[in-house]
C-alpha cells in the first residue's frame, strides 16, 4: 500500500522543460477538425500559447555562460518542431510591447499573423521567435492578463500557456494574482512550470502559478530523484525499447526514442513516461530536455507507442552523460532501461551516422548550388565557374567516391532544363548521365532563385532595412516558391530513382535536402559587423531581423515542397537540424565563424572579387560542422522514416510530352532592352524600368539586353505570378548583362510578369520588370491531329520495314 501511495504521488508530478522557466503541457492535443474558438471548453481542444519575455534580463547568460534568450529560442523552436503536422491551435505573444496600460506597464500582444484564431503554422512561429530581440521591463502579470482576456474576446475558455521567462516579474500585478484571478472567474488555465538556475523570487513566483493553475512546480533535478524511486517499483507488463544516439558533438541536440509495448491480453491507461540525463560532471552535460514526464495514450493489447525527448546539450560537455527512462502504470507496473551519450571530441564519421546514411547501396552525389558545390573552402577541383570542392559537407560524408554536380549560381532552372555557364549541363541530366547509380543524393536549392547573395551585399554596404515596401515584396515572393521547388526537386529525385536503377541498386537512392543555415547571430548581441572594411559597415539588428525573415521563408517553402512529395511516397528528406549547426557562437558575426567574412586586407586586391563571390558560405570549417550535422541527424525519426521506395509514376510517352516537342520546334525569340534602376517605395520598378508587354508562347526564349547592374556580378530573371525561377546572366566589365532566358513549358497562359533584379555600382538593389502575355504553342485539336498523323506515319514506316523485311527472307 505504501508502494502504492508513492507511486501516486510520483506521477502526478508534471514536468515541463525550459532552460530557468519555459512550460509546456504535454497532455494538449490536436483539435478537432471543424471546432471553432467558442467550442474550447476542454484543455483537449484549447489553444497552446506562448507568452514569451522578451526583456532585458532575458540578455544575461546563465550558469553554462548561455545566453538566456538564446537558450529559450533553442528550446521553443526545437518544441515547435514536434508540433509540425499537428492541428494543435498556437499563438505567439511577446511582452513588454510599445503600448502602455494603467498601470505604466507594456502588456505587448500577439506577433501579427501569430494568434491562435488564425491558425499558424509552427514553423511561422518558429521563423519569427527566432528574429526575437530582448530589451525593457518584464511585466508578466499584465502580459499574462492581457493574454488571457485575449482569449476570452475570441470565444476561448481554456488554455495551456509556455511561459518563457526568466520568473522575475517586476511591473504591475504579480502573475500569480492573475493566475488566481483566471480560475475564479472561470477560465480553464494550465500552466505546469519547472526551474533551474533560478532565483528564490522567481522559483516562488514559477511556484505560485503552478498552484494557482492546478499544476505542479518542480526544479529539473527532481526528474533525477523521481526515476530513482520508480527503480524501487517491480516490471510487470510493460516492455520498453529506447532508441538513442551514441555519439553527438557538444552543443548539438540528442533525440531520445522510447516505444513502449503492451504485450499482455487487457489495454494499459494512465501509464507515465519519465526521462532523467545525469550531469555528466561537474557541469550539467544537457542544458534543457523538452518535457521530462510525458502521460502516455492508452496503449492496446498488444500494441505499442512511442514518446520521443529533445535534449539540447551544453556546447562544453565533455566525456560522457548517462540517461535512465522509467514507464509505468500501477497496473501494469514499470519498465526501466539506461544508456549513455558520450560527447565527440573530433568530428563524427560516418560510422556513427543512421541507417539512412550509413546503409548506402552507391556513391554520394551532390547537387545544388554553391552552398552544395563547396563555395567558400577556398579549394577546388577545377578552375571553372562552378567552385566545386573535396572540403564540401558532401565530399566529407561521401570521400573519393563523391560526385559533385552541384555548381556555383544554380538556380532550379539550372537543375531541371537549362544549361549554366553554357558548358554545364541541365544538373538532372548530368545526373541521368553516370555511369554509377548514386547511393544517396544531397542537395540545396532557392538561394539563386530569390537572389539571396544580392541581399546580404546590399545589407552589408547599405542599409536594406529602409526601404519596407522592397522587403514585403520579397517576403511575398517567396512565400510562393514551394511548388516551384517541389517541381525540381521531383525532378532530382525520379531522376536518382529510374525503374532500372532501383533494380540495380535493390533500393532507392533517398534526396536529403538541407535547409539554408542560420548564418547571424542573435540580434540582442547587436550590430554584427562581420570584419567589414568599414566601421558602419555591416548588419544591423534591422537588417539581421529582415535576412533571418527572408532565410526561414525560404527555408519553410523548402520543407513545404519537400514533406509534399514525402506524403505521397517519395524518398526524401528535410534534415531540418542543419538550420542551426553555426548556432550560438560561430555565426559569420563571430569571430570564430564557420562562414566566409569580408576581410580588409583583400579590399585593395583582386582577392577582393574573389571573396565577394565566397562571402556568407560555409569555409571548410563549416562543411565539416554541416557533415557533423547530417550524421548527428541521421540518427533522429525524421531520417529513419524516409521512404524506402518510389511512388508509382505514369508512363512517359505523354500527350503533355508531345506538346513540348513541338512547342520546341515551333518556339522563337523575341529581343528586350532596357536598363535595371533602384525600386520604388513599394517595391516595384521605376518607370524608367519597365518594358512595353511581350507576347510570348510557352518554350519562347527572351533575350536580355540589360545595363545598370555593377561589372562582374550576375543578374536573375525570374517570372511571376507565381514565382519561377529561370536562370541568372553575367554582367560583363561594360556594365552589360547580355543573355537569354527561356519560358517554361508549364508556364499557364495568361498575364505574368518577367522580373530582373542585381546590384548596382554601389550595391543597390536594381529592378527590371517585363509584362507577359503568355499564350498556349498549340491548340489541343491541332496537337491531337499531329499526333495522329504522327504515329499514322510511324505505323506506316513499320509496316513497310516489316514487309521489306519479310521479302528479304523469302529471297534467303
């Protein structure tokens, strides 16, 4: 009995992660399909929030020297990670706000697009935490009220609310109070709080919301103590398997996966999940672990379920941590497993990589861009424009063996049709073209296609925070992109994928595809000058806010376009981890950087076009830290869950293949001139920038005769409405961009917009726009009769070579 009533006791204990206060309640679920805000009466349907403080004491480090603002966005976009593909309602509310209440204090409010009613997705949150910058008070209670009273004007009547705070409030009236005041009044409110390097004024305030809210306070060591107990409880039923790294780099994230499986006749409820990481010395090895306890669904007779931690591990961990998981029900009794994470001290191998890496049945190939190609080791294979190099992260994973058709500019037309440089081949046909079927193909893809190298030099040298309307424009433009890119990267992977190849392989070749890296630092941190030439010079928080905008739009298209073509069969993958290898502390803002910096003493020299040209790309450092991330990924459920075969795909002889043989035979070019100018207040081009419309036809090609953009770089082309990609041109030492660009066959007909962006002399964005009247080649009755009389014609052929044949044989 007395086993009993501590075994009560210990699991009604919640425990929530956040590096000093973040909560979570990990009981929320996903609503229900069609509920609407006055329906959220129940914590099963109520809206998960964030309140984030983002005050100035959030700048501080913490025990392990971490930022605290940075551990906590570590923490919630990791947690929001684990929301993708929920219908869990969220919202993001950051406090203090620019407006004052009553009392004197800044409630804030929730982030524009962020709230709960209009349904975000997590990686919308994530994108926008991540660009959070600290500074003010920190008046919890009136940004808790405030939130609350929030809820209630949209219909809701529950709530479970993370509150990222460093539990000090110091404006207006203590949250605890509002806490109290929200259940008397009827409001349903959890908020189940832990705490470690934490005040004793802040451990009691974490202590009297958790009361106050029905849930439970408890510091993190308490995880440690409560799996101790559980040791004391005797297995019964349950079974538990746990799948875990062995080897991570310090700083680096470990996924922990337990399946628990009921093998007895009758269903087990009520059962915990509880995971506690030990120290690993005198320094805590793990600086936060989402939700320790985790209640478990009803887990059938005979059947199974899994729980999975994020750990994030402190970037001075050293040697190994140990971690012990305990399950149970008092029931079904308890189930116990241990293991250890030892901490790399040189870079990973692929031995310690996932199956998904380390089973491979070819060699590596790479395609992509420069960030692919190798752009920015400083060595390379060959002296051509595409800056392919051994130090690239595929060559690191792949060794000798690895095939780089990644180039230097790539843009997704230089992947699917089109010839870049005009020597190198379109990359999915050089890809078609080995002589070995590829064993596994990595890949990163839309920096060219949004101009990414043009904006970080025009923020760099100017300010390209100033203008808002550009910044829109650009913004909304990507936010198009993902069927664009799900086209190329369907195209790679099929490509990678032939019937003939599979046979050969026995297996698919799976595309990885890596998320552009968050390269700056974080803004509370200040200006990041990044070695500049000149003490001004550099990025301001402004412009880092903007870049990181533009970065993780991109970055979500990418993973849009990518869980797309996965939910329907294909192999691949997103390895999403990537994102954060530079982070904390070797951003390019860093002095110990994993990126190319502008170095003064190129500036006078020629090695100044060169670094130009290099500049905000991994340097050999970085490829290696990249290679260290896929294999650390490669052990996570994301990487083992990628499709092991190919999707069924339609034969290719096709009507829509016949159409774009002929719409290449009866295409033609038409010839525009013109000159790039700085944009408009919103955005758009000067009128001095503009060209009358064009008629064009599908497989039309354009050709540009273009000035204004500086000697040396490259203009790209790109056609809306929904934004494509079709390639970029050099601009000669005259000053000429002079090259053409071709309609894509699948371009609908209709009114578009051809769009041409660069940089001018002084680094300026520069603008070109073109309207298009895009008409079909063919009438479908005029494709059907050619094609009749096409395979009328080649019956016929066939027919005589038969008889003629035939004779032959009769004369034998």
């Amino acid at each position: 009995m007395r086993q009993r009533r501590l075994w009560r006791s210990l699991i009604t204990s919640t425990f929530v992660t956040f590096c000093l206060t973040a909560t979570i309640l990990p009981t929320l679920a996903a609503p229900q399909s069609g509920n609407t805000p006055s329906e959220a009466t129940t914590f099963e349907d109520a809206p998960l929030a964030i309140l984030f403080d983002v005050s100035g004491s959030m700048n501080e480090a913490d025990s392990n020297g971490v930022n605290k603002l940075s551990a906590a966005k570590t923490s919630m976009t990791t947690m929001l990670r684990e929301q993708s593909g929920t219908r869990t309602r969220l919202g993001l509310w950051t406090y203090p706000g620019t407006l004052t209440d009553n009392q004197g204090c800044q409630p804030g409010t929730w982030i524009p697009g962020l709230s709960p009613t209009q349904t975000p997705d997590p990686t919308d949150l994530d994108a926008t935490i991540r660009t959070l910058s600290a500074n003010g008070g920190t008046p919890t209670g009136p940004a808790l009220s405030a939130l609350i009273d929030n809820l209630k004007r949209e219909g809701f009547t529950a709530a479970t609310i993370i509150l990222v705070s460093d539990g000090e409030s110091n404006c207006g009236v203590p949250p605890c109070e509002i806490a109290q005041q929200a259940g008397a009044e009827g409001f349903k409110l959890h908020v189940p709080t832990v705490g470690f390097d934490i005040s004793e004024q802040g451990r009691r305030e974490l202590e009297c919301i958790a009361n106050a809210t029905g849930s439970t306070y408890h510091d993190a060591e308490d995880a440690e103590k409560l799996i101790t107990e559980l040791e004391k409880y005797q297995p019964k039923d349950l079974r538990l398997e746990v799948n875990a790294p062995a080897m991570i780099l310090p700083g680096a994230n470990a996924q922990i996966i337990a399946t628990i499986h009921n093998p007895s006749p009758a269903p087990v409820v009520g059962a915990k999940a509880i995971l506690a990481l030990d120290r690993g010395g005198s320094q805590r090895s793990f600086t936060t672990v989402l939700a320790p306890q985790r209640p478990l669904a009803a887990i059938p007779a005979g059947g199974s379920v899994t729980v999975k931690w994020i750990a994030t591990s402190a970037t001075n961990a050293r040697g190994a941590a140990s971690w012990k998981i305990a399950v149970g029900s008092p029931e079904a009794g308890a189930a116990l497993a241990t293991g250890t994470i030892n901490f790399a001290e040189n870079d990973l191998t692929m031995n310690d990589a996932g199956p998904l890496l380390k089973n491979l049945h070819g060699p590596v190939v790479v395609l992509g861009d420069s960030y692919s190609s190798g752009e920015g080791t400083g060595s390379y294979i060959t002296n051509n424009k595409c800056h392919r190099s051994t130090l690239a992260y595929g060559a690191v994973l792949g060794g000798q063996t690895t095939d780089i058709i990644a180039c230097s500019g790539a843009t997704s037309a230089d992947i699917r049709n089109r010839n870049q440089n005009d020597t190198e081949l379109p990359q999915v046909q050089a890809l078609s073209a080995l002589t070995t079927p590829p064993g596994i193909v990595f890949m990163t893809i839309g920096g060219n296609d949004i101009g990414f190298a043009d904006i970080v030099l025009n923020c760099l040298v100017n300010d390209c925070a100033s203008n808002m309307g550009a910044q829109r424009r650009k913004l909304s433009e990507i936010t198009l992109m993902s069927e664009s890119l799900e086209d190329t990267l369907r195209q790679v992977v099929e490509a990678a994928n032939t019937p003939e190849w599979v046979a050969k392989r026995g297996a698919v070749a799976p595309l990885i595809v890596s998320p552009y890296p968050d390269l700056l630092w974080q803004t509370g941190r200040g200006t990041c000058a990044s070695n500049t030439p000149v003490s001004n010079y550099g990025f301001s928080t402004e412009e880092m806010t903007y870049g990181r905008s533009v970065l993780m739009t991109l970055n979500r298209q990418l993973e849009t376009a990518v869980d797309k073509l996965a939910s329907v069969g294909y192999p691949i993958v997103y390895a999403d981890s990537v994102l954060d290898f530079p982070q904390p502390s070797h951003t390019i803002c860093d002095s110990d950087s994993y990126f190319v910096q502008l170095d003064i003493g190129n500036v006078l020299n020629q090695a100044w076009k060169l670094q130009l040209r290099e500049l905000a790309h991994p340097n050999a450092r970085g490829h290696r830290a990249w290679a260290n991330e896929l294999i650390s990924w490669s052990q996570t459920d994301r990487a083992s869950n990628t499709s092991s075969t190919m999707p069924d795909r339609p034969s290719r002889i096709s009507l829509r293949g016949i159409i774009r043989l002929f719409e290449n035979l009866i295409s033609r070019s038409v010839s525009v001139k013109g000159e790039l100018q700085p944009p408009t207040g919103d955005g758009s081009a000067q009128p001095g920038a503009t060209h009358q419309r064009i008629d064009v036809r599908n497989a039309d090609t354009i050709q540009l005769d273009l000035r204004g953009a500086r000697p040396g770089s490259v203009i790209t082309i790109v056609v809306h409405s929904a934004p494509t990609a079709l390639g970029t041109i050099p601009v000669d030492e005259d000053g000429v961009a002079h090259g053409q660009v071709t309609i894509p066959h699948d371009l609908p007909a209709g009114s578009h917009t051809l769009v041409v962006s660069g940089l001018n002399d002084n680094f300026e964005q520069v603008l070109f726009e073109t309207p298009l009247k895009v008409s079909t080649s063919l009438s479908l009755p005029l494709i059907a009769g050619v094609a009749s009389l096409l395979f009328s014609t080649i019956g016929i052929a066939l027919a005589l070579l038969g008889r003629s044949q035939l004779r032959k044989a009769h004369a034998t």
